[in-house]
C-alpha cells in the first residue's frame, strides 16, 4: 500500500491531469463552438464545422465529468467549497454547457434560417461562456476565496459572483478563452478545407498572439499580488485538518516556486515557444503539428498555474491559515487508494477509445461529404 502523503502528491497529478485532458479534448470543442458564428458565412460552411466537432464533442463531456467525480471524491472539501462560494458561476457553466446537446442534435432538424442561426448563437454560448467562468475561478484562486471554516470544519462563504469579477480574474478568463480558439481554430484548420481552413488559420494565429500577450502580462501581474506560503512544518502523513496550519501572505509569494525548484522556468517558457511554434505551423501549412503545437501549450499554463499555487489548491483571502492544501483537503487513505485503482485501469481505456474514435472519423469534413450524408451528418 502506498503511503498517504504520496497519494496525496499523486492526486493532485491526477486531477491536473483530468483538467488538461478536458481542456485538450473538450477544449477544441468548445473553441469550434466560439468561432462557429464567425467562420461559417452560409448553413453549408456551419454544417461543415459542426460535422467536424459533432461526432465527437459527447464523448469529450467525459473528461469534465471524470474530472468533477474525482474533486468530489479525492478533494471533498474542496468540491464543497468551491460549490458553495462559486454556485452561481457554476450554474451559469451548466446553463451554457445545456445549448451544446440540443444544438447539435435539433438545428438541422428544421430548414430554416432563423431556427438554425439562433442554434448557431447557441452553440457560441455554449462554447464562449464555459472557458471565461473556468478562467476567472482559477484567477480568483491566486486572489482568494472568502471562506472560512468553523470547528466543525462547516465552510462559510461571504462572497457573491460580482465579487469574483476582478480585474486579474477576468484577465485570466481572457486567457482561458483565447487558449481554447486557438486551439478549436488550429483544429478546424485540420479537418476543413478551404476558404473554411483558411480563415480558421488566421482566427487561431491571432487567438494565439492574444493568448501569449495576456499570459505574459498574468506573470508580471502577479507578482504583485499577495501570495501565500506554508509556514508551519509539513506532515504528509497526518489526518487532514484544514485549520492546523499557519500561512503568510506575502505579495509575489505565487512566484516562489520558480526559485525554490528552477527547472519549473522551463514551464511557461514551454507554453510561450508552443504558441509561437503553431503561429509558424500553421502559416506553413502544418496544422497537425500545429494542433499538437496548441495542445503543449496548453498543457505548459495549466500546469504553470498549478505548480505556482502548489501546494495550496483552494487558498482563502479572509482566513489565510483556512486555505485548502495539497495535504489537508483530501479523502481518506483507502478512498484514494481504491480510486487509484480505478483511475489506473479506466483512464487508459478511455484514452485508447478516444483515440480509435478519432481514427475511425479522421480526414477532412468536406461540403461533398455534407451533401452524401445529409440525413446523418449534423
């Protein structure tokens, strides 16, 4: 059996790793989604870039909901939490994420201009909306929660939704949402042809600009926001108890981890060269390598973003010594353990069906291949 401290460090992999593949595989989607309305000039270019999402877009919802269930069952305090100071913002993820299934399944239904463009918008919502909300939850995290626990560790939230709409929250829901076009232009560049690819390929050189603007103009920011750091000894092992601890805030705290472990520089420097990398690609006419060039960096400011808050996951800006830790707002040890389990022998299995699907359904989404399937294609 393994030890609990390690289990601990080994779920918060697990759970970044479950926030990246949602962001890579749904994430595409989503940034489809965004730039539906702007892409496609007639019901045949929207068809196409629907159809190439389509088949798919379902069976991506799963690395939100692995996602979810894990935080639930890995992090309940933090599930708890978060759902209860962030319930409005939540809400407004699933009333957005509800115009995705019947987008898909009713627009063509009806041959009609208006039904079909007002599905359209649907879609857009359903793809915009969902980014900026998961950006600005994660700007807030280095800002803080207003929360707090009583002895009996009951949280208690005094904040409301347009107190999460600060500056720096929405600056990271702007990279949140930029990060995803570029990555559902870049894809759409793949699996489209042109005129179609073409402006697919412009749309997501520029969301990637935007997005390295932004991310860097986040880093220089906050080094001038308070930050928190662990001050009392760490016990790995120990039970989970959020309120036996002491932190201090401190402003630029957020940065320390470049100082303490210098190899994670090589982090967001990761995620600024990939952006620049699929700039290239895609001017040279290379989107798969692009696509993969968009999922590294992807990957590089989810992970930079974890690795600055570690090993705080859910910090509070009223009751610094209440944040939520790595090492307190965990499950119990046999929990984790029967969950790693699962997780070793499930998520395997979802990445090599996933990966058949997209096999079975690759090549480009033709208005040829629209016009032969017209009673299936979406």
């Amino acid at each position: 059996m393994l030890e609990y401290g390690l289990l601990k460090l080994i779920w918060w992999g697990l759970i970044g790793l479950l926030l990246i593949g949602f962001a890579i595989m749904d994430g595409h989607d989503m940034g489809v989604g965004a730039l539906l309305p702007w892409l496609g000039r007639d019901d045949d270019e929207r068809r196409i870039i629907i159809n190439t999402v389509g088949p798919h877009w379902d069976g991506n919802q799963v690395w939100f909901i692995t996602a979810g269930g894990a935080l639930f069952a890995a992090w309940p305090l933090v599930y708890a939490t978060a759902f209860s100071g962030m319930y409005w913002a939540l809400l407004a993820v699933l009333w957005a994420l509800f115009f995705r299934p019947v987008g898909f399944d009713y627009r063509s239904k009806i041959q009609d201009r208006r039904w079909r463009s007002t599905w359209d918008w649907g879609l857009f919502i359903g793809g915009a909306v969902p980014p900026i909300i998961f950006g600005v939850a994660f700007g807030n995290l280095f800002l803080g929660l207003p929360f707090h626990f009583d002895h009996d560790l009951r949280s208690y939230d005094s904040g409301s939704l347009w107190d999460l709409l600060t500056p720096f929250a929405l600056l990271c829901g702007g990279v949140s949402l930029s990060m995803l076009v570029m990555h559902g232009g870049t894809y759409l560049a793949l699996r489209t042809g042109d005129p179609i690819a073409a402006r697919a390929r412009r749309a997501a050189q520029v969301a990637a600009v935007l997005t390295l603007l932004l991310f860097i103009v986040g880093g220089f920011w906050l080094q001038h926001v308070p930050g928190m750091r662990l001050i009392s000894p760490v016990q790995p092992d120990a039970l989970p108890d959020p309120l036996a601890k002491s932190v201090q805030v401190v402003t630029g705290a957020w940065l320390d981890v470049y100082q303490r472990w210098p190899w994670a520089r090589a982090l967001p420097l990761l995620s600024l060269a990939a952006m620049l990398a699929d700039i290239a690609l895609l001017a040279w006419r290379r989107e798969g390598w692009a696509f993969i060039a968009s999922a590294l960096a992807i990957v590089g400011i989810i992970v930079t973003a974890g690795l600055s808050l570690f090993p705080f996951v859910m910090p509070s800006s009223i009751d610094a010594n209440a944040s939520l830790t790595v090492w307190d707002a965990v499950s119990s040890r046999w929990t984790l353990q029967i969950m790693l389990i699962a997780t070793v022998i499930f998520v395997p299995l979802i990445i090599v069906y996933t990966s058949w699907c997209y096999r079975m359904m690759s090549g480009r989404v033709t208005l040829d291949f629209i016009r032969r399937h017209d009673k299936s294609a979406y």
